[in-house]
C-alpha cells in the first residue's frame, strides 16, 4: 500500500534531503544533492525501487515519532511486546559528508531489528555491484555503479536476493549504529567518521539557528519549524532555496499533474528571503542575494524563471520510465519545462524582496543595484508581453492580473530605492510605466461586478490575487478587493478550502487538482486585515492542523481523503503559513484593562 505523504519525516544537511516513512523507511533520497539522482525511489514506485527498513522484527511493534527538539534529528520510538527501542535518523551537517546515520538506543528489555537496504542509483535504473569490504570485526560493503559510491557501516548485511539484510538484538543501554555515506566512484570509498560528534554538531547546529528566530510571535512552534523547513531546502553552499525535496508527487492522486520541484524558482527565493528577513536572518538573504547575482549574471533578456541549485540554466524535463510514481500517478519527471516560460511576475518579485534586504539593512553594492537595474530596463522592454503566470499554465499566453499588478511593483520598487534610497534610476520612465500599468489593470483587469479577474478576457477569479495588497497595489479593504475575496469564497471554495483556481479555465491540462495550501494562507492574512479575525483564526487552525505530526506541510490537500497532496516538503506552503502568522499577530486587536472605559461610554 502506498504510504501517506504526511507519513513522511524530512532529514536534511542543507545540501539534499531524506524522505524517511512512519514504519521506518527511508524511501526518498538523493545524493549528494537535492536534484542528483536517486538512490532510493520507493516513494515513486516500491521497495524494489530503492529503499532503506530499519524496524523490529516484530510485526506488531508500535512507532511514535518525533524531532529532537528543534532540529531534524528523527527520533522514533518503537515498543514491542519485548522491550523499547529508540532510532535516531539525521544526515550530518558536516561539509564534506554525505550521509545518513541510523542509530538504534536500547530504552528497556530487548527488541530485535531488521535492517534492509535495496540500493537503486540513478532512478532506479542502476543496480550496483555490492561486496563487502570490512575487515575483522568491522562490517562494511560498498555499492558502486556509474558515477556512484556508498558505503554502509554497522550490522553485517548479507546478499538476499538483490537486497541486503541484517538482523540483531538490541538491549537496554546498548546503541548500534548504521552509516550510510556517498561519494564519487573514481576516488576512495567514503571514510567512517565519529558519528556520536557527528550527532551533536548536527544537534547543535540546527538549534542554535533555530534559537536565532526573531518575532516568532503566538504560533511560535508552528513558525519555527517552518522557517526550519526553509533552511532546510537552502543549499549551504551555493545559496540556492529549492522549492520542495522532491519530484512528482502528484497534484491529484493517480493524475499526471506531476513536477520537479528539486529546483530555485527566483519567485519562491525571493519570497523565503523575506521570510527570513523578517525574522532576523539577514546573512541568509546576503547569501541568497549573492547566489541571484551569479545565477542571472549576463544578458538581462536571457533571465529565466528558475535555475539549478548553483545557478544552472539548462534544466529539461524529461519522463523516466524506470519509476511508475506514487501510487501509479505517471509520469515521473526530472527537470521542469517551465525554466523556457515567460512569467511577467518574476522580476516585481525579486525587487520587493530586495527592497526588503535594503530596508533591513543589508548594504547595496554597486553590482546587485546595476543588476536591478538592468532588470528594470529589460521589463520595460517587455512590458506589453503576456505571459504563462505565476502558476505555469501550459496554455495560451494572457495578461494575467496577478503579473501586471507585480510588474507594476517592480516599477515601484525601482522608484523608491531612487527617491528614498539615493540610488541612480531612469525614474521617469520607470513612474510612466508604473503609471500606465496600473491604468491597465483598473480598466481592464476588474470584472463589471467589482472583482479583480484572473487575466483579462476572462471573469474567472485567482487565489494569485491575494498578492495584490500584500505588495501594495491596493489597501486591502479595498472594495475591488473584497469583491475579489466574496467572488473566491463563491467559486473557488466548494468545501471550505482555497483553490488556486478552476482548471477549466486556461491551464492547458488535464484532470483536477486539489486545494493549494498557500492560498488558503494567504486568505487567513487578506481575513486577518479586513476585520474578519475570527473567521482567519478558524482557518488558520483548519490550516494547521493540516501538517503532519511533525509540522511538515506538502503542496495541497485532499479534504475528501483528509490526505496532504504534491511535492513535500514545500516551501511556499511554509512561507504562507509564517507571513499568515506574521499577519495574525500584527492584527490583534488593543486590549484594555479592567478599569478602562469602554468606547462610547459616558458620551
């Protein structure tokens, strides 16, 4: 049986990610980064596509599971009718290690194990040669295939079949540990390393950036570990903030709504910089901010969409045969055919978040400014273009609402850092087009009966327009604005959850989606800001409740199965929840004491 998304636990070293289920199996992971391929694909198809148990033998053993404070350490705890055991799962933090540790704590009795371990490289298309190759007591066997190496220390693991099994008793006080770790096959075998130091750094680690978060506010948990989910997906070295760890989770269960999310969106990046931003991670955005530098460094007409995690251009999406995908949902894909779209919102999204960074106090240099610059140039230079949109139709081109109101912000955004950052501009120009964008979107981006529409030739509604006050091109009371949202809550939300928008429109696929969770964040902000509190606190805890157990939310959800949908661990999904968080707390209304007089009173 396929297992739940939210089933699944994430580890991370900031460099790729594991997917690692409820009973126990690692069935997602890539090394030595989030788009390599991967060495367990089980997730996109079954255990003979790669997977990794560790398990009591006993069937009947109960797991309950959680992160080891705040860090993502995976702590599952397993009771039997014999004993309690602990698994302790982590990828090290460690530059220069790419592993994963497994390690089994006797708690009380005794309690026997089950290792399994079906390595699978490159998408399940390569099955390496395995030997053994410890020595004396040192169990030990390296998997090789193409450009890939790992080894697995720990329990002797025998050749069953095309898998690899260890059994042994583990007793109260007693640990055992199993390290997988990777590296390229033209050099020597991956070393062993002090995996107890290994631990604690990890341990240390992500607590004290999680210690670092500022402004938590009242959902402190929940704010926490998303901005923990973000770094999560921020590639320690280059820079780059992947949209989710994963590839072609379906959108719709069984569909073909199935993407590779395993890449930098510049939209998402620029978003999770205010994130971060806003939370007190100003060397997170420097970071951030330099990777853009170099990422779309040249031509600005050459810009793209998205890019690799250090800042590749060429990212063809390809359909592997080798994986049926989860739950027969086909195509797999690797690669995203959306890096070749226009989407006329990218830059708007790029400059508000790099007014942020200004605002902040993240110092301009005169190379990131020239570069806005340049941007700006190039968007007025295609500033009568449609384009696909924020969500990626693969339709027809349109003057999407949504890319006008943040082309008109980029505009914006030029224009203040001239007046009231003291930078070099053509602001002139730049205010005309501004101007005349906004003109536009008034005369023909608002539907008759008062809504802001999706594109415009249509009088279709978009979840995307909740963007609008948040970037402010409209206050949002508003009255097109409140039309918008009474016009969303008739179309888009037959049973109470947010759609992005109706598929029959200009999407150019087939089949359904489900709810996307951003949108629904966003609506608990758009609440929170135009007196509807009571009704943002409802949702948002309909929202929350959402993630798994351990605060980890996926792309959408599926309210007639109560399952989450899509690639997970998504990073917009996170990002919305903290800016509704943030929205929420920046809302409350003044309290007063007891003896206050109340309004009007004595009047």
């Amino acid at each position: 049986m396929t297992t739940p998304i939210e089933d699944y636990a994430v580890l991370s070293n900031c460099r790729s990610a594991a997917l690692v289920s409820r009973d126990g199996r690692v069935d997602w992971l890539c090394l030595p980064r989030y788009d390599s391929g991967s060495m367990f694909a089980a997730l996109l198809g079954d255990e003979s596509h790669g997977a990794w148990s560790l398990r009591p033998a006993d069937p009947e053993a109960r797991a309950t599971r959680r992160y080891d404070g705040d860090t993502f350490v995976l702590v599952t705890r397993w009771e039997t009718a014999t004993g309690i055991a602990d698994v302790y799962d982590a990828m090290p933090i460690d530059a220069g290690v790419d592993a994963v540790i497994r390690r089994v704590v006797g708690v009380s009795g005794e309690v026997d194990f089950i290792s399994e371990v079906r390595l699978r490289f490159d998408y399940a298309r390569s099955v390496p040669w395995v030997r053994q190759v410890g020595h004396g007591s040192e169990h030990v066997i390296l998997a090789v295939a193409g450009p890939d190496a790992v080894t697995i220390r720990g329990p002797r693991l025998i050749a069953v079949d095309t898998a690899h099994r260890g059994r042994w008793t583990t007793a109260a006080g007693a640990s055992v540990d199993s390290v997988l770790a990777w590296g390229p096959s033209w050099k020597d075998a991956p070393a062993p390393f002090d995996v107890e130091a290994a631990l604690e750094r990890t341990r240390e680690w992500w607590a004290a950036w999680a210690d670092r978060v500022q402004s938590a506010g009242t959902h402190a948990a929940l704010v926490t570990r998303s901005l923990m989910v973000l770094r999560a997906l921020t590639h320690s070295e280059t820079g780059g903030i992947v949209a989710a760890a994963t590839t072609s989770l379906p959108e719709t269960f069984g569909g073909s709504r199935n993407w590779d999310y395993r890449y930098v969106w510049l939209r998402d990046a620029a978003l999770t910089l205010s994130a971060y931003i806003d939370h007190g991670y100003l060397d997170a955005a420097q970071h951030w901010r330099t990777w853009l530098l170099r990422a779309i460094a040249g031509d600005p007409a050459d810009v793209q969409i998205m890019y690799g995690i250090a800042g590749e251009r060429d990212l063809p999406e390809r359909e592997l045969a080798s994986l049926p995908g989860y739950g027969g949902a086909a195509p797999v894909r690797i690669g995203n055919g959306a890096v070749d779209q226009y989407q006329a919102d990218v830059i708007g999204e790029v400059m508000v978040a790099l007014e942020a960074a200004r605002d902040a106090g993240v110092d301009e240099t005169t190379f990131s400014w020239s570069l806005q610059r340049a941007l700006l140039d190039q968007l007025a230079r295609e500033v009568d273009k449609p384009d696909l949109g924020i969500w990626e139709m693969r339709g027809d081109p349109h003057f999407f609402t949504h890319s006008r109101a943040m082309v008109w912000a980029a505009f914006d955004r030029g224009i203040r850092a001239v007046e009231n950052g003291g930078r070099e501009g053509d602001v002139d120009t730049w205010r005309g087009l501004r101007d005349r964008v906004r003109a536009e979107i008034d005369a023909r981006g608002v539907h008759a009966g008062g809504w802001f529409t999706q594109h415009f030739d249509t009088d279709e509604v978009d979840a995307s327009l909740l963007v609008l006050p948040q970037v402010g091109f409209c206050a949002y009371d508003d009255p097109r604005m409140l039309a918008t949202v009474a016009r969303m809550e008739q179309t888009l939300m037959p049973d109470g959850w947010l759609l992005r928008y109706r598929t029959t429109g200009v999407d150019g696929l087939t089949g359904d989606e489900h709810p996307f969770l951003a949108c629904s964040f966003w609506l608990v902000g758009q609440y929170a800001h135009t007196g509807r509190r009571d009704e943002a606190v409802t949702l948002m805890k309909k929202l929350t409740a959402v993630a798994n157990d351990l605060g980890l939310l996926s792309e959408e959800y599926d309210p007639t199965t109560s399952r989450q949908a899509g690639n997970t661990p998504q990073a917009l999904s996170h990002l919305a929840l903290v800016g509704a968080a943030d929205a929420l707390d920046a809302t409350v209304p003044p309290r007063h004491d007891a003896g206050d007089t109340a309004p009007g009173a004595g009047a």
